[in-house]
C-alpha cells in the first residue's frame, strides 16, 4: 500500500499536471453540487489529460498513464465511483 501511494504521488508532479488537477477538481466540485454526473465525468477525464501531458512532457515511465493507472485505482478511481453512486442516489427522479 505504501509503494501506490508513493506512486500516486509522484503521478501528480508537475505545474501543468497540477493546474489540470485543480481544474478537473472544480468540475467535480461543480458536478456534486449541480447533481451532474457529466460535470465530473469531464473533470475526470480534464484530471487525465494532466497525466497524459506530463507523460509526453517528460517520456519519463513514472508518469506514464499505465504506470499511474494502477494507484489511482486504488486512491482514485473508487472515489470517482462513489461521487457518481451519490449523484445517482440523490437525484430526484421525475
């Protein structure tokens, strides 16, 4: 467990990576509180496109999305799950 979150870590360096980051986390932000799950599907994937500027940036495998991939779906991706199950959940159906 401690190695995945030293990767996770190491997969999110970088000033661009971490400005997509912050914009991909407002679009989540956004996507709870309007009940959207589009708003956080495309912070999710605006989140990536950090990942995979940083890979092409650097050509270094430590940053590469395959190599990321597999602490976010330990640290990430299941939190991602559960903002989409609570917008389901709570969304007034009509």
């Amino acid at each position: 467990m401690k190695t995945y979150l030293k990767q996770f870590i190491e997969c999110h360096t970088g000033t661009m990576n971490l400005v997509l980051h912050i914009i991909g986390f407002t679009f989540i932000g956004i996507g709870i509180f309007q009940k959207s799950i589009f708003f956080v599907v495309m912070g999710a994937i605006v989140q990536e496109s950090g990942h995979f500027y940083q890979y092409a940036r650097t050509k270094n495998e430590k940053y590469s999305p395959r190599y990321c991939s597999r602490s976010q779906l330990i640290f990430a991706y299941p939190l991602l799950l559960l903002i989409i199950l609570y917008i389901l959940l709570t969304t007034p159906r009509g």
